[in-house]
C-alpha cells in the first residue's frame, strides 16, 4: 500500500509551515528577550511556586497574547540557560545507561536553551533546545510561534491567534493536558510505562503543525490545528532521530481543544473542558498493510486558588480514551482487531510564599487485553500509582538578591501499585529521585532603554 497522494499538498503546505518554525528559531534565537527581561516581572507573577511549569493568570494571558507582553526596559539579546544534576535510587537494579551503575546515579543530566518573547511585526515565540548530557546529544524539543490579534465579537473582548507548533497541545493554556502537567522533573535512570496515549506526546517534535485559536469574552476558548509528520531528515537535523523499523506518522492528524474558564470572586478560578486528537500510523514503518487509527478524546479541570503572597492552590485533572484501530499491526503481527486506552491522572500542588512547594499526584492506566500489542507478558497496559513531591525555591520574588536566575531543589518519591500489567513486583519500578536545576539569563541583569 502507497502512502495516500490525496494528503499531498495539505502536507506541503504543514510542512512549508513547520520549516518557517524551525527556520524562525534557529535565526532568532539570540534576540528575542525572555519573560523576565521582557516584562519585568519576576517569575512568581507567571509560575506557581516562581517557577514552571504550572501557570497562573498573568502567564496564561502571557501565552495567550503570543509571548509579546513588555515593557520590561531590557532589550539585550535573551540567553537563557537551564542546568539539570540529579540522583536517582531505583528499588531494584536496572540495566544501566552506557557509563552509568545499575542504581544510585548522581548524574549531570543536561542543560536546555530556552527563550519566551517578541519575534517581531506582533509575532512571537516559546521554543527549547535540550542538550542530553548523558546521551551527549541536542535536539530541538519544543517550538511554538504564534500571532495573536484583539477585536470585538457582540461587545465582548475576543482574542484571535494564529499558531505553529512541534507538537498537539503545546499551545494549551492550561497544565491539565499531558504536555506541562504535573512536573517535568523526572529521571532518565527511572523506569517508565511502556504505554501511553497518543496525545500524550506520540507526535512530540517528530510532526508540525499550523491551527488557530481564539478566546471569547475571557471565558470560551477553542482551539484547532493540523500536524503532519517532519521528513525522517529533517527530524535527524533536529536531533530527533528514531531507528528505520519505529512506528512512523501516516497523513494529517487533526488537534482540537474547547474550554470554559472564570473567576469566581477574588480567590477561586475554575476551567473545564475537552480536547482530542486522531492520528495514523504505519507499524514499524511498514506501508504495505495499510495503517493503525488512534483516536483520543478527553476531559480535564483546573481549579485554582490565590490566597495572596503566602498561599496558592493548583489542582487539575484529566481522563482520556483512546480507541485503536489496528488494521494494519493484526495483518503484520497478529494483534486484536481493536484495542482501548484509558488515562486517569489528577494533581494538587500548594505553593506557600512562593518558596516551598509540595505536591501529589494519582495516575492510573488501563485497557484491553492483547500481548502482540502491547508486548509484556500479562498483555495489558495496566499501571497505577502516585507521585509525591516538595520543591524549594529561594528567588524569583520581587525581593530576591538577583532577579537574572533562579533554582528549583526537588526531591519527589514515585510508587507504583500496578506496572505495565503486573501487580506482583510493580514495586520494583518505585524511584526516588533528587534534582537540582539552576536557570540563568545573564543578560537580565542589565537594563536597557
């Protein structure tokens, strides 16, 4: 079977779409200034806890409105580095990383590149470059340019965007989807299931995309696009390289998102809303079956509270569903004709003065029974359990010594009761893991006008 012409110039355009992505990152780069140098304000204002990656009100409108906001006074080239160590104790021995035990790693993870800030003609630009110190590899991870526009529709603010990003959700308002939830301080030397939802970043910088976005009166949003998969070269320039028999991308792959949001008084936000996705694929890469249909739909909430310097609540949760239609994997491996995927995961996390800042999260996955997919030997994709975390942060307030870097200490317990299937040793894959990530932007400490 040929890949399908009739996608052939919708899948030019997406991917004329995407180069200009890349093409706008790696030109400017260096000159666009951060959020703290743009705006002036410290990241307590934008974060939770005064750092990422849980969003309060001012850092969703500063998404929103296209990375834009200013004026901060300084205009120098934004640099902003991050730098990742760790140590990580898993129950059990593992198979280790090339230059690495099988327990008890304190390791140098790596170091990210990041900016948030104007392009330039009302464009603007979220992107990161991630180098992998254990790997000794970079690559590029997460790009999205937008351009948003401000009018009127029945004497109501509307906000309109245009948008183009490496990966479903990326553009997403708020940390209930799977792109930003929770925390992103995790440990290459833990364990990890083998099954996840498409939408749970299947497509994550190997497809580009262009859609459009638009919140109502503060209170309706809704947003859609359209991905299609990045040539396998273009993926190797970026450092995103996957062996010759890895599932490839098939066509284009719809994205949508609606949401409801509102304060309710000075104190209480709430959101609620749905999102989805449909993706193809050819197993292995092999065209010659036709190919496998993923078509995820979900629900998601966000509950917030402000209580002033010293307290704030963020809670959020999502279910997803996953039907798989597998057409293509039980002619070339035997597999059920269907299959279904289910994802449950809700958090709290409590910031007290911006400084301190403990967490739990509960996940839970299940789905049908079927060893040639889901390939272990109870073949089921079951797996449950929680997350417990505390966080410090000594800056990113208006009265800290510097306001051109910042530092997150974290120290987060995972247990598992079920994984990948089994109950029976699903403690094995428990992971206790300490981090350190210090975040610098040289250039913010000095003001310009």
């Amino acid at each position: 079977m040929k890949r399908n012409p009739a996608h052939g110039i919708v899948r030019r355009a997406l991917l004329a779409a995407t180069l200009l992505v890349v093409a706008l990152w790696t030109r400017t780069a260096e000159a666009l200034p951060s959020f703290a140098q743009q705006t002036g304000e410290p990241c307590k204002s934008c974060h939770v806890g005064a750092y990422g990656p849980q969003l309060k009100a001012y850092g969703r409108d500063f998404k929103l409105f296209g990375y834009v906001s200013g004026d901060g006074g300084n205009h120098l080239p934004p640099i902003t580095a991050i730098f990742t160590e760790s140590s990580t104790h898993t129950h059990v021995d593992r198979t280790p990383i090339p230059g690495y035990g099988a327990n008890d790693n304190i390791a140098y993870q790596g170091a990210l590149i990041a900016y948030a800030g104007n392009v330039g003609w009302g464009v603007g630009a979220f992107a990161e470059a991630t180098y992998d110190a254990l790997r000794d590899k970079w690559s590029i991870s997460r790009v999205d340019v937008r351009r948003a526009f401000t009018t009127t529709f029945g004497d109501r603010d509307l906000v309109l965007g245009v948008e183009l990003n490496n990966r479903p959700g990326l553009g997403d308002l708020w940390n209930s989807t799977p792109v930003f939830e929770f925390s992103t301080f995790t440990s290459p030397f833990a364990p990890s299931p083998a099954t996840a939802a498409a939408v749970d970043g299947r497509l994550a910088a190997r497809a580009g995309g262009v859609g459009a976005y638009g919140l109502w009166n503060d209170t309706v949003y809704a947003e859609g696009a359209l991905y299609t998969p990045l040539d396998r070269n273009l993926r190797n320039r970026e450092g995103v390289s996957t062996p010759p028999t890895t599932d490839e991308p098939d066509g284009i792959s719809p994205y949508w998102r609606i949401a409801l949001q509102h304060d309710f008084g000075q104190h209480h936000y709430g959101e609620i809303g749905a999102y989805g996705l449909q993706t193809r694929r050819f197993p292995n890469d092999r065209v010659t079956a036709g190919h496998d249909t993923f078509t995820d739909w979900a629900l998601d909430g966000t509950y917030q509270y402000d209580g002033g310097n010293h307290h704030y609540l963020t809670a959020h949760a999502t279910w997803i569903n996953e039907d798989i239609d597998l057409s293509a994997s039980r002619r070339l491996q035997g597999t059920a004709a269907s299959n279904r995927l289910n994802v449950f995961r809700a958090d709290a996390i409590y910031s007290y003065d911006n400084t301190w800042t403990p967490g739990v999260e509960y996940f839970r996955t299940t789905g049908t029974s079927d060893p040639r997919f889901f390939r272990n030997p109870v073949g089921r994709p079951d797996t449950e359990g929680y997350v417990l975390e505390l966080a410090y942060v000594p800056l990113g307030k208006p009265n800290s010594v510097v306001n051109w870097a910042n530092a997150r200490f974290n120290l987060r317990w995972v247990e598992y009761t079920r994984f990948n299937g089994n109950r029976a040793g699903a403690s094995d894959s428990n992971t206790i893991y300490v981090g350190a990530a210090f975040a610098l932007a040289p250039f913010g400490a000095l003001v310009t006008r």
